[in-house]
C-alpha cells in the first residue's frame, strides 16, 4: 500500500527493525519483527503506538536490546508526515510506502 491519509493504522502497533543492507540513498527500509534478516549487530527498530506513545529500539551498554520511549504525532494536514519526540530529541520523517513486510521512511535532515 502506499502512503496515504489512512497509512498510519497499518504502520501503527507493529514493531518495524531497520534492514540497512536494503537502503539505497536517503529512504530508510524497516521490515516487520521476525523477518529473517541476515546477522547484525545493533539492529535499530521503532513502534508507533496508535495512542501516540514512540518507541526507539536499539542496541543499548553490553550491546544488548534497549529502548527509549516518547510520543509522535502526524501532521493534520499531511498525515504521512510525523514527528516523534524521544529523550529531548525531535525526529521528523514521512512515510512513503508501507506493506505486509516493508515500511520506507524518509527522514528529514537536522
């Protein structure tokens, strides 16, 4: 499906993890938790919940599984455009596309 006004109930309540070895230039690829990826350490992951809580998954000290949680909210007027607010930090990304097993994102630049 691509992005549209209704995208957002697809991506949200899905844990999404980062397939660095699909990206291409600025789009960021996720797939869904327990898609066989290849070994990496350090996979990063996100959830959107569908209340508006943000969780950033990724490796924390020893390497192992961390998670930092925060709030996103969608743009009212262009609701593929999101902004999350984790640990005093704002990420700003548009989703661009989103099936059964791939989520793309492109995110905006500091």
């Amino acid at each position: 499906m691509t992005a549209g006004a209704d995208v957002l109930q697809d991506v949200t309540e899905r844990v999404w993890m980062r397939s660095r070895e699909e990206e291409r230039g600025p789009v960021r690829v996720y797939r869904p938790e327990g898609y066989p990826f290849p070994p990496m350490r350090g996979r990063e992951g996100l959830v959107l919940h569908a209340d508006g809580g943000f969780e950033y998954l990724g490796p924390s000290r020893g390497d192992r599984p961390g998670k930092d949680s925060g709030a996103w909210r969608s743009d009212p007027s262009e609701p593929t455009r999101i902004t999350a607010e984790i640990g005093g930090q704002k990420i700003e990304f548009r989703i661009l596309e989103v099936t059964g097993d791939v989520l793309r994102l492109e995110w905006s630049r500091p």
